[in-house]
C-alpha cells in the first residue's frame, strides 16, 4: 500500500516514535512523505521515503496530486490544532481530497495506530481492488 506521513512542526516527535513503534509494518509498504517529515523520520528507522516538497512550499499538494490520481492508500497527517500555519488552505485541499476519494485519513496519533493496526490485520483489502 501506499501511505503518505506528514506532520506539523510539533508533531515531528509524535510521527518519529510512530514510525519507531510501527517500523516492521511501514517497511513492508511503500512510503512517501513532505520533506522535512521524510527526512526526520529515515534518520531515525532508515525507512525508504519518497519525499516530496517541504509542505508550505508544495509538498501537501504533492501528496494531494497522487490522492487525486488514486496513488495513495493512506494519508497520516499529524496536525499542530494549536497553532496557525501559513499554508492552511493547502492542508484543507488536502483533507478535502482524502474525503472526496475515500482515502482513510488520521490526524492526531491514536487514529493513526488505529490506521497502521487495521491495515496490518488486512482490513483494507477493499484498497486493491
């Protein structure tokens, strides 16, 4: 499958332990994330990401592209709720999109895991046909 990592500035550590914690799933899977969350997260598990764009120079609509085309299966985007981003209506797009195509969608760390356990027990199967 593939599965699209974003996270907020504050939440780098958050998708950091996640992709720890869930290393011998994602490695099975192909990955791509924004620039600056792809790159913290293979120094920390050595995963193979493709990167795209820092997200507020294009990266979010890097990812929204391949949601449109139907190339991702999963999108984690771990949002900052607290703090004002400069490039919202970007990330809007980009919710819009997983919602328009039905891509599944987690936003904070608990549905994230509920995302990664699901798909590892083959409960989105329903994604390849």
């Amino acid at each position: 499958m593939n599965i699209a990592l974003v996270a907020h500035d504050k939440k780098k550590k958050d998708i950091i332990n996640f992709a720890i914690a869930f290393k011998h799933i994602l490695k099975e899977h192909r990955l791509y994330a924004t620039g600056t969350t792809g790159r913290v997260i293979e120094e920390a598990t050595e995963l193979n990401i493709k990167r795209f764009l820092s997200g507020p120079l294009g990266g979010d609509q890097q990812i929204g592209a391949q949601i449109a085309m139907n190339n991702m299966d999963i999108v984690i985007f771990l949002r900052d709720p607290l703090t004002a981003q400069p490039h919202e209506p970007d990330i809007l797009a980009l919710m819009r999109l997983c919602d328009v195509h039905s891509i599944p969608l987690a936003t904070n760390i608990a549905t994230a895991e509920l995302l990664i356990k699901s798909m590892a027990r083959g409960d989105m199967e329903w994604r390849k046909i």
